[in-house]
C-alpha cells in the first residue's frame, strides 16, 4: 500500500511538472515570437494586422524596398496597420517586417515577413517632371492595362480637365492644355472602383520653390556655433547642406537635414578662415530641379569670452557667493547695485558676503574684448522642497542611460528632494507635458550624442546663453568632464536658442541637457558602463551643492 502511494505521489509529481514546463513554455514563446495574421490592400491602401504579445508596449512598422533601404517607418500600440504607400512601384519588390516592443525596449521580430512584388500600373519613374510649351508631353505608364478597365484624368485642383480610358502605356497630353500657364498639372490613374496612382507635372515652373538663408546674414560671425535659418523650398523631398572652407577651397561637411533651423557646430570652423555654407532643396533626387541658396562669412579672429557664472544660489542671508571664469584668460568684474559692471564694476577676487536680498552684475574682459553681462538675484527665501524631473535617452543604450538616471534619483531623494523621470521609450512631447503639470525647479535631460561613431566627448545645453540655467549648467560640465577619459573632449556649453522643445517650452526655472558621450563609440561606451555611479554622483552632489543643500 506504501509503495503504491509512493507511485502514484511521483506520477502526480510528474504531470504538475509537465503542466508547469507547458505553461512555461507556452509563456516564453508568447513573449518571443509572433506573427503577421493577413496583409490586403486595395492599390497603395494596405491593411496589416499581426498578434500582439502580453509583453508587447509598442509596434514599428518597416517596409523596405529590395535593396534594404527603409522606405516607410511607423510606430503603434495597435495590432493593425491602414496606410497608403505611395511610393512602391509597377514590378518592384518590397518586404514588409515588424518589430515588437516590451517596456524595457528589448525588441523581436515577426516570424514571417511580408514580401510582395505590386502588380498595379504606375507611373513611370523616367516621366519628366516639367512641361515644355513648344511640344505635346509624352507620359509613360508601367504595367499591365489588359487585365481590367483603367482611366486616366488631367486635373487642375480640383477641376478635372480631361479624362477617358487609358489604352496604351504611352500617354499624350496636348500641349494646348498648359502652353503659356503656370500651374501644376496632377494626372491620375484609376480602375473600375477606385484612384491608383497620381503624378504631379510642373507647367512652366520649378516643383520646388526659392530658398532664402536669413541666418546668418553677416560677413563676420564669432567662433561660435552659428544658428542656421532658411526660408522656402516647399515640395522638395529633402534638403542637403553643404559646408565648404573657401580658405583651403574643400568641402568640408555635407549632410541632409530635416529642419529649416539647426545648430552648426563651430567644431566646423577656424578663426580667421572664411566659409560658405549652401543649403540645396531636392525634389525626387531630381539633380535638374534643385533649388539653392547660400551665404558667405569670415570666422573672427578674436576669441569668444563666455560670462561668468556662480557656484550656488543664496537663499538665505549672511552667505557667501564664489563667480567663477569659464575663460581662461580675463578677470571678472561685478557690481551688487544692478549698475554696468563694465564701467562701475569691481574687480573680483574672493568670496562676496551676501548680506540681503541684490542682484549682481558681473562680466568677464580682457585688453581686447568682453564677455555679455549676466544677472543673479540673490537673498531669495528658503526653499522647504525641489522638484526635479530628469528625461533620459540613449538610442542603443535606453537601459544603461535609464539606470543613470534612477542612481540620481537615489542619491537626490536622500536630501528629500522630489525627483521624477520619465518612461522608457516616452515620446518627448509626452515628457513635455508631464513636466509642465509640476512646478518644477529643475528639468534634467540626460542624453547620448548619436549622430556619428567618430563623434566623442561631454558637452551641455541650455536654450540661451543669459537664462538663469547658465551657472548649474556650467558646474555640471566641469564636474562630468572631470569623469571622463579625454579631458581634450570638453565641448563646453551649448546654445540650442528655441530649437530644442525640452529646453525652451518646460516651465521650469532651469532647463538642462547634458550629452554623457556617445555610446555608440567604442570608447565612450566602455567609459560609461564604468563609471555611470561616478557620473551619476557628480551630477547630484553638483546639483545639491547649487541649491546649497551641502
């Protein structure tokens, strides 16, 4: 009877076991693998559904062209996709993939890709995007017009010209319709039941409009970071800036960008050597109808003297304030009265005792030049409690960075300081908006610098150069670069001047972000994973000593 209990106690044992490894099972391949459900489309209208996982925060949809080129990117929390892709063409192949993410920002991929070859008729890629007034315009269609009805419409706006049965792949549109006219042109294509395809063409005009650089304007430019501005080149599909060194005669940086307003850095730059940066606007990579602009300066010789800053607020009477130089050449000069410490400063060169509530004026100069005047108020009352909200992000490293910022928080909350951050993977605007619901006193953006594997080094941003971020910002670059392993590498203090959402629409007292290297350098890489507490307890302790909390 014993050993019988024994038997049936194992068995029972057993299948427990057997349920527990299934359901394990089951779990993991629920969180590791999913699948693409059906991919149907009318035309260039395709609708994607796929399954979603338990683990699954968010969705990006690929489509990539047969050479492997990223043609569509979209993101969503939906197991369902609708979009129109007009850009596939007649005979092209196409591959359509999807990855799933969990609240980490771990990723997997769906287990069977979608790849199709679009067998509708589109227009031709060698059509010529302009008419001529003196000849009829020839329009080529690709694909099969025999397996079903298919139109073809002139329109201008929304008035349509001419439309009828389209029965060849070759198309003449009359001259008569556009000689001596400017306007565009939209031709469409379509079948029994709905459009197909549709190809704007330019009557005596560019397709893409003038460009105008209206900053900066002047023939001599400080060695700074320049802020560059244009206007116009409206229906071009990208913009390339150029940076060419007429000194040496070279062309010295070329890349696209995606703004008509962007920070140049004056890495790019050498005192004393003139440049010219063109900004050129390319429809359809349409060389032929490119628009362009540029403008011309000479970098100064003389070198930029920064203001000085502070080492921490005063919010209580009978303290001492310390103005330190960022230069490293020049003497600061004050006043406590509000009056021009240019010309009724004080040289400074100890402490200053802060009796009362003032507000002290100082400035940097040497024999030749002088830095803009800063202000501090000081003498404030007491604060009881700070509230901070630190934003991190690293594009291959969420995690590291992420862990950067609770060791901050860690540290902080030890001095009852209120200290928020936001989710892994949040949107910017998201992070935005959940700032401005707290009264914050400081706004922390930790970031990586991404832009290239060449690129190294510890730089910090405010929105400009005279707000009230500018002393903290400061203290946290000289204490984070004295982390680091290139002391060559400090690229000081950045002025995004309104082109950085977190840094002029958060209403907080102070606005920072500092980029903590490049983690997708080698060495930065290696740099951060041993040393992100020294990183981290150089940040809070500069932090706690602004507020003089220590």
């Amino acid at each position: 009877m014993k050993k019988k209990t024994i038997i049936i106690s194992l068995i029972i044992f057993f299948l427990l076991a057997a349920i527990c490894c299934a359901y394990l099972i089951i779990h993991h391949t629920e969180n590791k693998h999913f699948s693409i459900i059906s991919v149907s489309n009318v035309n260039k209208n395709f609708s994607i559904k796929y399954e979603k996982t338990k683990s699954t925060k968010y969705f990006k949809i690929i489509v990539y062209d047969s050479d492997n080129s990223p043609l569509f990117v979209k993101e969503t929390s939906n197991n369902y996709l609708n979009a129109t892709f007009d850009f596939i063409n007649y005979k092209e192949e196409y591959l359509i993939t999807i990855f799933a993410y969990d609240e980490k920002g771990n990723s997997i991929v769906v287990e069977n890709p979608y790849k199709f070859i679009y067998k509708e008729p589109t227009f031709s890629k060698d059509n010529s995007l302009l008419f001529t007034n003196d000849e009829d315009y020839l329009l080529k269609i690709d694909g099969d017009l025999k397996s079903k009805n298919y139109y073809i419409s002139v329109n201008d706006g929304s008035y349509t010209i001419k439309k009828e049965k389209l029965t060849d792949n070759k198309y003449i549109i009359s001259k008569d319709l556009f000689t001596g006219i400017e306007e565009v042109l939209q031709v469409k294509l379509f079948d029994e039941s709905s459009e197909i395809a549709h190809f704007d063409i330019y009557s005596n005009m560019s397709p893409v409009k003038d460009i105008k650089i209206v900053s900066p304007i002047n023939n001599k430019l400080e060695h700074n970071d320049i802020n560059l501005k244009f206007e116009g080149g409206e229906n071009a599909t990208k913009f390339i800036m150029q940076i060419y060194n007429n000194t040496t005669n070279r062309l010295i940086k070329e890349i696209q960008i995606s703004k008509k307003e962007i920070m140049v850095s004056k890495d790019f730059f050498k005192k004393g050597e003139n440049y010219t940066i063109t900004i050129k606007g390319i429809y359809d990579n349409y060389a032929k109808y490119t628009k362009s602009a540029e403008t011309k300066f000479e970098i100064d010789t003389k070198d930029v003297i920064k203001p000085p800053y502070i080492s921490n607020i005063i919010s209580s009477n009978n303290n001492y304030i310390e103005l330190k130089n960022p230069n490293n050449k020049g003497d600061i000069f004050f006043t406590l009265d509000g009056s021009d410490p240019l010309e009724f400063g004080t040289k400074y060169d100890d402490k200053i005792l802060i009796l009362n509530k003032v507000t002290i004026n100082a400035v940097v100069k040497d024999k030749t030049n002088s830095s803009n005047i800063i202000s501090f108020e000081m003498g404030n009352k007491i604060k009881e409690k700070y509230n901070i909200y630190i934003s991190s992000y690293a594009e291959n490293n969420q995690d590291g960075m992420y862990e950067l910022a609770k060791y901050i928080k860690e540290k902080l909350n030890k001095y009852n300081i209120n200290v928020y951050i936001n989710d892994k993977n949040e949107s910017i605007s998201s992070r935005i908006k959940k700032a401005n619901e707290l009264k914050l006193d400081l706004y922390l953006g930790l970031y990586s610098n991404s832009a290239s594997k060449e690129i190294y080094g510890i730089e910090t941003w405010i929105d400009k150069e005279l707000n009230s971020s500018y002393s903290l910002a400061n203290l946290i670059q000289e204490r984070t670069i004295n982390t680091y392993y290139d002391k060559k590498a400090n690229h000081g203090i950045k002025y995004s001047n309104g082109l950085i959402d977190e840094l002029n629409k958060i209403n907080s007292n102070l606005n920072i972000r500092i980029i903590i290297g490049n983690l997708e350098n080698e060495n930065d890489a290696n740099w951060f994973d041993t040393k992100y507490e020294e990183i981290g307890t150089s940040i809070s302790d500069t932090i706690l000593k602004y507020f003089a909390i220590i």
